[in-house]
C-alpha cells in the first residue's frame, strides 16, 4: 500500500466507499471503527455502530453517488489521507440530483488497509 | 479555551484577512503546509501566499454558510469543513465554494493551516 501512489489509493477508496454506499449499505460498517466521527448535515455521531445506524436509515432505499472531483492530501498523522470529494446524489424518483461535499480522513488499520477514522458530510444547495 | 471555539475563531480569522488583508494569510502556513486550489497542488507558506495573491481579483468577500469542526487524531489536530459563497467585486452572482483546512495547534496557542483543500461548488 505504501508504494502505491496516493491519488491512486485514495481514489479506489472514493469508489470502494460509495460503490458500497450505493449496493450494499450495511456493507459500510467494517470502513468505520470505534474511534471515527460522521458529522452529516450538521448532526454528529462516533462509532462504527452509531454511523452504520445513521446511513442505513436514511430517509431512501436506493441511491446513486456520482463523483465530480477527489482531492487527497497526507494529513501528517502516520500515513494518515485527507480526501476531499464533490459529486452529485440521485435518488430514484427524484428529477433533480443533489449536490453535495464530503471529506475523510483515512488511517491505515495495522492489516494495511484504511478505515475512516473522520467524515463529514454537507449537501450544497443551490 | 474550548477547541471548537478556537478553531471557528481562526476560521472567522482567516476569511477577514484574506478579505482585507490577503498578503497576511502567509503567516497562517508553514514550509510542510500544503494547498489544493481548484485540483492545482501547491506546498509551502511563500507558494501559498504567492498564489493567493495572484488570484485574479483585487476584492472579494467571503460569506461563511456552515463550519463543521472534528479533532484528527493527529495531536490535537483540527479538521474544519466549510462551505460559503465568494463575492467578487463587479460579478453578479456569488461564487459557492467548499474548503477544508487541517488545523495544527502552534506553541503558542493557536493554530497554522498544514493542509488546506478548495472547491468551487458549481451549479
């Protein structure tokens, strides 16, 4: 993992997150573990078991993210990632997609993956 | 001081400045911090100031709609998420805009801006 480079590593997480996001939603806990934080519109929660709780009863059963734009920088703290990302949410049904922001900070787990151990979510409204 | 009330202190901080006073954002970075401005990735406090600087406007205004604060794990690191508008002198419509700034305590009880990212938000 650490010979990878990171806008590669950080992009296949980008995918791999909201791939699960989109297919199988409950599937989002294991990137989450006791110590991570989602701030979502405003709304805090920490732990993996609060957070899987909090996106697994959004208010819509199916979803498509699309991403515009990943930005990634180290965040200084021991292989630490910041990953910026901006896209759009289509819910079915819905004519118009929202618009939103999201930001991780990934941290390698001690089997050389990265779980997230910050998210915050923010819609943009027009 | 409550950390979260220090961090949107230096968040109200760093947006007057760069309203009225853009040269002084130089003394918010330091030679390992690093800027993402629309995807273009700059690193240093000199690079950072330079580019902002630059920036093809002499005024503008920045109007803050949200600020989301979580500590990073990284020594009592801060991690801020804004969004807002940029108002640009002579432009109807505002510009909205994302930012996430990784805020680093000084010695001196405050804080510098070691990782600093920047989106448009387009319609």
């Amino acid at each position: 993992m650490a010979a990878m480079d990171p806008d590669q590593v950080s992009r296949a997480f980008v995918d791999h997150y909201y791939n699960t996001f989109d297919a199988n939603r409950a599937g989002l806990v294991s990137l989450y573990q006791d110590a991570s934080m989602l701030t979502f519109e405003g709304q805090q929660f920490q732990g993996a078991p609060n957070i899987a709780n909090k996106l697994n009863s959004l208010p819509f059963q199916q979803c498509k993210h699309n991403i515009s734009t990943v930005d990634c920088q180290p965040s200084g703290a021991h292989g630490g990632m910041l990953v910026f990302v901006s896209g759009i949410l289509q819910l079915p049904g819905e004519e118009h997609p929202l618009k939103f922001s999201q930001m991780f900070h990934l941290v390698p787990t001690a089997e050389g993956s990265l779980f997230v151990l910050n998210d915050i979510f923010r819609l943009n409204y027009a | 001081m409550d950390p979260n009330q220090v961090a949107k202190a230096f968040v109200d901080h760093y947006y007057s400045l760069f309203d009225t006073n853009r040269p002084a954002l130089a003394g918010l970075y330091q030679d390992g911090s690093m800027l993402t401005f629309e995807g273009e990735k700059i690193q240093g406090a000199a690079s950072i100031s330079a580019k902002l600087n630059g920036l093809p406007f002499q005024q503008c205004q920045h109007q803050i709609s949200t600020v989301d604060f979580q500590p990073s794990g990284a020594g009592s690191g801060m991690l801020v998420f804004v969004s807002g508008s940029l108002k640009l002198q002579g432009e109807d419509h505002p510009l909205k805009f994302s930012q996430l700034f990784h805020l680093i305590p000084t010695p001196q009880g405050s804080f510098y801006v070691f990782n600093d990212i920047f989106r448009l938000n387009y319609g």
